[in-house]
C-alpha cells in the first residue's frame, strides 16, 4: 500500500466520522455557540434566569407606575368635585343622552387613564383605557 491510498483512507475515515457524529449529535450553531461560550458565560439555565428577572423587574416597574395612589381612590358615588380634587381638570369631557333619555357626563383622564362616567352628579363608572 502506498503513502497516497493510506491518506485517501485515513481522510475517508476522518469524513466519516464526522458524518456520523453530526448523524448521531444534529448539532444547531446556537448549541454549538453555546458549547464555546458555557464556560465563560456560566449556563443557558444561569442566563435564561437573570434575563427572566430583569423582565419581572421590568414590567413591576410599569404596573407600580400605572397604579397610582390617586386614581386607587376613585370610587362609584363620588361627585363631580371630588374627582376635579382628585385628578384635576379633564382632557376631555363629552355629554351623552342614553336611549332611556338619562344624561350622563363623561370625563376623560389621559394620564391617568381613565374614563369617569357621572349620572346626576355621582361617579356611576370607572374604566380603563
């Protein structure tokens, strides 16, 4: 056997093992990445948990925001100048005649966001926007 067919064989046998291992493993390049980078890194798991808790810290953040203590204390039956007290002047406030012909008043809160609806001077809704 000559020096050539031996490194023909030897490079076919190189190939071979690694189709098989790629057969066998079906490695991903982010599994591959993941490989190399783990030791420096630490594990996914490690880094998938302070992603998850940054998130959660993230989002407690907005909701505190959101949930200010003003508009924690609106309620059904308050008057008109409790909510003023309360909030301020309106962005916007729009007079509505029911089909039943009871008028109510509409008041709407943009900062705060918030749709206030009176019926004879009382607070008979709150919503969300």
């Amino acid at each position: 056997m000559s020096g050539r067919q031996v490194r023909k064989i030897l490079f076919f046998g190189i190939l071979a093992g690694i189709g098989y291992w790629i057969y066998t493993t079906k490695p991903t390049v982010s599994g591959i990445i993941d490989s190399i980078t783990r030791p420096i890194l630490g594990t996914r798991a490690a880094v998938d948990s302070s992603e998850r808790n940054r998130v959660g810290a993230d989002a407690g953040t907005v909701i505190a925001e959101q949930s200010d203590s003003k508009v924690g204390s609106l309620k059904e039956g308050m008057t008109r100048d409790d909510v003023r007290d309360l909030l301020g002047r309106p962005d916007a406030i729009d007079n509505i005649k029911r089909d039943d012909g009871v008028e109510q008043q509409r008041w709407t809160y943009r900062e705060a966001r918030r749709v206030i609806v009176f019926e004879k001077n009382r607070v008979v809704s709150i919503a969300v926007l």
